[in-house]
C-alpha cells in the first residue's frame, strides 16, 4: 500500500540528508535510493500507520490544541489512497473529539485529483463517509490545463453537494 505520508517521510529522511548513508560520511549511488526507501517505508513508516496509530496520534493534538483555548479545527485528510485509512482513522476522531472540538475535515487530494488513478473516485468515497469540505491542489496536477479543470471539477462537486471548498 502506498501513502503520500510514507513517501514524504523517506523522502525527507533520505533526500535531504543529501544521498549520504545515514551515520556515515558515504553516499548513496541515485540507483540504490528507491529500493532503499522502499526497506524504509516496509520498516519504518507502515507500522505508523495502522488506524489505531493515526486516531492515537490525532487525538493527542487535538487535547494538546483544547488545552490551549482552540474550540475548532480545519485538517485536511488525504484521499489517494484507495483504501481511505486516513479518512476512517479522522471520521473516528471527530465523532470523539465532537463534545469538546469542532473538528472540520477537508478532502485533500495530496497527489493531485486529476494525476491520481482514481483520484476523484476516491474522494468522492471521501465525502460519502462524511468528510465535510471538497479539497484540491491543482499546482500538482500534470499540467496548468488540468490544475484549471481540477478546480472547475471540485467546485462543481462541492455545488452539487452544498459543501464548502478548499483549495491550496
Ligand atoms: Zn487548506
């Protein structure tokens, strides 16, 4: 299963520390990196991301946040991957947080709506499950053609269902 989260996190483990094997002065041939992240991902970042970890992880901020005055929050959740762990894991913490915090909950299709394989499928299944606020991000669509169609596209979805948009 592949995650924006998982990658992002090797991503800045790895890439940024300059192609350089951790703890040592050697560099890492461009050719070893993607099945070296791959290790890194199996071992490092999949047991962070069970739904149990996510809630655990979210429910924390959320008493931190209640703890310092905040009575309402925005997150945005990513939609592409098709199985929604995200989604399920976020849906469970506003229900919780609901008698204290209003967790509002944005539809964020990290990879881009468009460029994603089933991308707005998925966060149509998003908003079916309850996500409250049609999300979008067309600069990470291929080309200005499709971020411009991306936008047209979600603001129809969000008329079509009276919701609200968020688009970066
Ligand atoms: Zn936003």
């Amino acid at each position: 299963m592949r995650s924006i989260e998982r990658t992002t996190k090797s991503f800045y483990l790895f890439h940024f520390k300059g192609f350089r094997v951790p703890f040592t002065p050697m560099r890492m041939p461009k050719r070893m990196m993607v099945p070296i992240i791959k290790a890194a991902n199996e071992l490092h970042i999949k047991p962070l991301l069970t739904q149990d970890a996510i809630v655990g992880r979210a429910l924390a901020y959320c008493d931190w946040a209640v703890a310092k005055g905040l009575l309402a929050i925005r997150s945005h959740v990513d939609t592409s991957d098709p199985s929604l762990l995200p989604v399920r894991a976020m849906l469970e913490v506003k229900n919780r947080v609901a008698p204290y915090l209003d967790l509002q909950l944005v539809a964020f299709p990290q990879d881009g709506v468009l460029r994603t394989p089933g991308g707005l499928d998925n966060l149509q299944r998003a908003l079916d499950l309850g996500v409250d606020v049609v999300g979008g991000i067309p600069h990470f669509e291929r080309t200005m053609g499709e971020g411009a169609a991306s936008v047209k596209l979600l603001c129809e979805l969000a008329a079509e269902r009276g919701l609200p948009v968020d688009m970066h």
